[in-house]
C-alpha cells in the first residue's frame, strides 16, 4: 500500500456514514481517484470545510492495489475558490468542467487536462460581473478539445466550402459542423455575428466577451449532448443558463 503526495482537483464530494467524506479528485501523476476522507465531518477534524468542489492541494493518499477506493491521509490547501459559489453562472460554469472530467477523463496521467481544468476555474474566479457566462463558454468548448472532441467550424459539411465570418450558416448539431446557406439544412441559424462569436469562443478559446447569447449556449450544450456525453447525463449542463440570483 504506496504513500503517495500529488497534486489535486476536488471535482466532488458526498457524505459517508456520519462522519466521513468520499471524494471524487483529479490528480496531476495518477489521474482521476476516489479517496475516503475519514473523520473529515468531525467537528476538530484539520480537513473540515476545506474539502469542497473546485478545491486545489496536495493530497496525500493511501494507494491500494486494484481498488477502486483510496484513502486519503493528508490534505494541504492550495486554492478554495470560494467565489465560485458567488454567482450562479460562475458556479453551473465550474460544475461541467469538473461533471465534464469525471465522466470522461481518460483513467490515466493527463497533464493537458489537468491544467485547462485548473485554468478554466481560475478564470472563472477572475471573471469580471456578467462575464463568467462567456468565460464558461470559451472554457467548455477548450475542455472539449482537451478530451478529443472538437466541432467543425472552418467548412461546410456538405459541400466542402469555406464558411466566411461575414456570412450566415447553420450548425447541424447531429453532423458537428456548420453547413452553408446554399447547403441548408437543419440546425440553429446562426448569423455573421453569432458565427464569428461563436469561432471566437470554441476556436480562439476568447474570454474577453462581456456577454454571450442564448444561443450560443444551446449550440454548446446540444454539441455535448450529441457527441461528447453521448448516453451520460451531465446534470449541471440544465444550470447553465440559470439567472444568476
């Protein structure tokens, strides 16, 4: 039973029994882990209140072989990202990163996701008022790259030709991809405006937008729906255009 020291995301956390806590953590040299945090709810317990979602340390843990439950030893703050529980699009935001890792980071060591998790919830927190929707956005659609997906925004599915900013199309939500106006098609209409911004959050990873529309968030979540998540519920994709209260 190795003792390791790694670094670590708090993706999630849920009670056990009357005092403990499991946790669900990425960590940078394992990958995804599940660690039992026990005594974490009692009330003198050093790790009470600081193992919370979107939380960074240093995690030191009991590794057991061909288990799927670890046990965790240590816990040294790093970041808590309190804010993130500021603002309901700051939070629904940071919630489908870490949904988005749980589900669907690969087993294994992945420094590439680590950091654009870690990243897209610093940003989150640095994101001005009215601005975490766009932020989520351009971190969501990143994050979807990081994990092998990635929509079909420079051609038309169709006919093969170059779709210009300057010009309406339609994302086929099913096909992943923009189709021309000539191509018709189904889909949501996007015209030059929703295009270029939309190019510039899933393409450009642009985070300096104060604000994006609805629809933008619809093509987002359709796009996961369909080609990311598959048959997987991703529950805080429904939060992600909730007013902010």
């Amino acid at each position: 039973m190795p003792i390791v020291t790694t670094s670590c995301l708090v993706l999630q956390t849920y009670r056990f029994g009357d005092t403990s806590k499991i946790l669900r953590l990425l960590t940078l040299d394992y990958g995804p882990l599940s660690a039992l945090a026990r005594g974490a709810l009692r009330p003198k317990s050093r790790m009470g209140g600081v193992l919370e979602p979107f939380v960074e340390g240093r995690a030191t843990l009991y590794l057991k072989a061909n288990r799927d439950l670890h046990t965790l030893s240590g816990f040294e703050l790093l970041r808590s990202r309190q804010s993130l529980g500021s603002e309901m699009s700051r939070f629904a935001g940071a919630s489908v990163l870490a949904e988005l890792v749980l589900r669907l980071a690969p087993a294994e060591r992945d420094e590439r996701v680590f950091s654009t998790l870690r990243s897209g919830l610093d940003d989150l927190v640095q994101a001005p008022p009215g601005a975490a929707r766009a932020v989520s956005a351009a971190w969501i659609w990143e994050l979807v790259r990081v994990l092998g997906f990635e929509p079909a925004l420079t051609d038309c599915l169709a006919c093969g030709r170059e779709i210009h900013d300057a010009e309406a199309a339609r994302f086929d939500t099913g096909e992943g991809g923009l189709r021309c106006a000539d191509c018709a098609g189904t889909g949501h209409l996007l015209e030059p405006p929703e295009l270029a911004l939309l190019r510039a959050l899933a393409v450009q990873v642009e985070r300096a937008v104060p604000e994006i529309s609805a629809l933008q968030l619809r093509v987002l979540k359709d796009f996961i729906r369909v080609h990311v998540a598959e048959d997987l519920r991703i529950r805080s994709l429904e939060f992600l255009d909730v007013g902010d209260v």
